[in-house]
C-alpha cells in the first residue's frame, strides 16, 4: 500500500451502534475473497484492560448488492488469513 498521502482511515458501527475509527494497513484477494486488514485509530482515549490494538481483519461481503465489511466466519479463516497479512508485511520489510 502507499503511503504517498499518508494513512487511510474509516470509521465502521459495529452491531450494538458503537462508532469507531479504523486505520487501513492493507488489501489482499485470496481464494475469490477480498480481505482488509485494519489497525484501530488512535483516539487518545484511554483503553479498558481488556482492549487490544491488534489487527483487525474484516472481509467484504455483498449485501443486497451492496458491499460491506464483515467479521471472519471462523478461526481457522482469521488465522489462515492473518498469516497471510504477516507473510506480506515481512515480505515488504526484506524488500526494503
């Protein structure tokens, strides 16, 4: 992903209407599914104990014709997936 403008941010309401900013990190297309993977925003709020600042993958579905972003169906994708995310990142890092 480019950097040229600077990072990539939206915001997502999750199921129970709470608001809340995501950082775009990157894009992957794997077995006829797009992914994105997503850091969250720094808001300078302090975070509960129990939040984490990992990575956030969602997939596109289509809905009614309409794409959206939705969670994994299950652990095996999110982890098949996030090594897939790990392998990119690392792959950049050795291009550098």
């Amino acid at each position: 992903m480019s950097e040229e403008f600077g990072p990539d941010f939206i915001s997502i309401t999750d199921e129970d209407g709470n608001e809340f900013e995501l950082e775009h990190v990157d894009t992957i297309e794997y077995n006829g599914q797009i992914y994105m993977a997503f850091f969250p925003a720094d808001t300078g709020e302090e975070k509960e104990d129990d939040e984490e600042d990992g990575l956030i993958i969602l997939k596109i579905v289509v809905v009614d014709g309409e794409e959206q972003l939705s969670t994994l169906d299950s652990e095996e994708e999110l982890e098949e997936i996030y090594d897939k995310f790990m392998e990119l990142l690392f792959q950049d890092e050795e291009d550098e």
